[in-house]
C-alpha cells in the first residue's frame, strides 16, 4: 500500500514538474532547427513564476466558471497522472485506468476551458470555444477507437495491463495494424494539444487561433494554471503514446529502482519524440480551419482500419 502511494506521488512530481520541461525542449529544438539559438529549456518555469506572481485582472461580466476553470484545468491533469503509467504499468488509480476514463478526464477540461472562453464575453472566446469543442468532437472517438484496437489484440482495456501485455509479446506490438493506430493517435495528439499542424501556440493571429483564443482574457496566476496544465497534457499524450506503442522498458513495480528505471526509459522516449514533434512542426504549415476535419477524419478511418485488422488479419 504504501508502495503504491509513493509510486502515485513520484508520478504525480513527474508530470507536474516533467510538463515545462517538454515544452522548453521542443521550443529549443525547433529554434535550432530553424538556425536560431532559442529559449533555454528551463524557460517555461520561470514563465510559469513570473506569472505567479503576477495580480490576474478578471473582467467584471465573467461568473465563477472563469476563476474555477484553471483550477479544474490543473485538477484534472494531475488525476489524469494516477490513470496514466507513466513510470510504471501499475500506477495509483491503475484499477480504474481506462481510455474511457482519461478521456472524460481530457474531455472535462475541454468542455470547462470552451464555457470560460465564452464566459468572458470576448468575440475571439467564442471562435476559439466553438473550435475547440468541434476538434475535440473529432479527436476524442479516434483516441477511444486506436487504444480499443489495441485492447482487442492485449484481451484487456485496463492502461497499465494494456503496456504490460504488449510489453510481454512483441509480436504484437510490432504488427503493422499496430502502426495504423500508432498514425492514427499521434495525429490526434497533435489536435488534442493544440500543435501544428492542427493550431500553432506560438502565434496569437485572429483568424488562426483555437487554443489561444480562449486563453487570451486570462492573466496573472491564472494564466500559470491554464498553460501548466497544457503542458502537462502534452506530456500525458507523449506519455501515452510512447508507453502503450512502445511499451518495452515499463516497470511493474513500484520500487524506487524500478521508478528510477521507469524514469529512465521514459526521458528517452519522451526526448524521440520531442525531436520527431519538432521535425514536423519546423517541416509542415498551419491547415486551413476547414481542412482540420479532413485530417481527423483520416487519423479516425486508420485507427478504424486498426480495429478492422484484428478480425481480418491472423
């Protein structure tokens, strides 16, 4: 038990502290990448300090959705920590660890995020919570559908079984309808976290914003929640696509050698992707909002035709 319990709160630190550090890496990256010294990795703390300190201006026409939101933001990113394995195939809330669950947790902030974008009475609030709510109705099926095909091949729904299971038979973690759902989750990532080719957030044109437009009547403090909280969502879908794809080198255990290792294997995963996210952002431009659907409609036939493979091919 308490195993469990310190292996619950080291995830938890991972994550929590983890999250900026993915995003300075990946800004570093893509600066390099373009021929420009970039930001140091350790930027986005002392972002996230600066706007602690800072005294947030909350307009007078907002109810308690825009000043609870960032809170809940925060809330569910950390809970979503004892769902996912991150360090370990067996984390706190693993007996309750499902897709179903991480996305109602990922779809909960999303829905809260959307109602404090229209609470502030701005016009660019709106744009972005109407966007946002339409790509997460898009994204969220082909999340479900890509984990259930992999379920289907591992016998188990549960996350952490999930890794455990493909961990043990690499057969089936190396199958080519395997990849077809490996495609399918990433491009999904890339719309659930906001990056290009889906949104760009580093960029606060009008026209172009999803994201963004629903953070921009944010400030002081509660900035610092809502964009820790984006950044610790991007780390939970690295994580869950480095882990449940590449599942090799997850311990069971929740031992301080079996964390170290865990953490161990996971900064590596975590830095290939981090170079593969820069390649591809530094490589592709913004869609148009209206090609957006094309995209994850075809991220959700392949994560369909992964399902379809179980049954079709021996």
């Amino acid at each position: 038990m308490i195993e469990i319990v310190i292996g619950g709160l080291v995830q938890i630190l991972a994550v929590a502290l983890g999250a900026p550090l993915v995003v300075g890496l990946t800004r570093l990256l893509k600066a390099r990448l373009v021929g420009r010294r970039g930001p140091s990795p350790g930027q986005p703390y002392r972002d996230l300090v600066k706007l602690l300190g800072k005294t947030p201006v909350v307009s007078s026409t907002t109810s308690w959705i825009f000043t609870f939101t960032p809170y809940l933001l925060a809330a569910t990113m950390l809970v979503a920590a004892l769902v996912v394995p991150v360090l370990t195939s067996r984390p706190a809330l693993g007996f309750a660890g499902n897709a179903i669950l991480l996305m109602a947790l990922f779809l909960l902030g999303t829905f809260f995020l959307a109602l404090a974008g229209l609470d502030a009475g701005s016009a660019f609030g709106g744009m972005g919570a109407s966007r946002e709510v339409a790509v997460a109705a898009l994204a969220e099926p082909t999340v479900i559908v890509a984990i259930f095909a992999l379920a289907l091949r591992a016998d188990t729904i549960d996350l952490g079984a999930l890794v455990e299971r493909l961990g043990r038979a690499p057969s089936l973690a190396l199958n080519p309808a395997h990849l077809l759902a490996l495609a399918a989750f990433f491009i999904v990532m890339l719309a659930e976290t906001g990056r290009l080719p889906v949104d760009n957030p580093a960029t606060h044109l009008e026209l172009t914003m999803i994201h963004e437009a629903m953070v921009l009547e944010y400030s002081g403090r509660y900035l610092a929640l809502v964009e820790w909280a984006s950044a610790m969502k991007l780390l939970l879908f690295m994580t869950l696509l480095a882990n449940l794809f590449v599942p090799w080198g997850v311990p069971a255990s929740a031992a301080p050698a079996a964390l170290a290792l865990g953490a161990a294997v996971l900064a590596l995963k975590l830095a290939v992707l981090c170079v593969a996210l820069a390649l591809l952002e530094t490589a592709v431009a913004k869609l148009r909002l209206f090609r957006v659907p094309e995209l994850l409609a075809g991220s959700f036939a392949l994560a369909l035709l992964s399902v379809m493979a179980v049954f079709l091919v021996p």
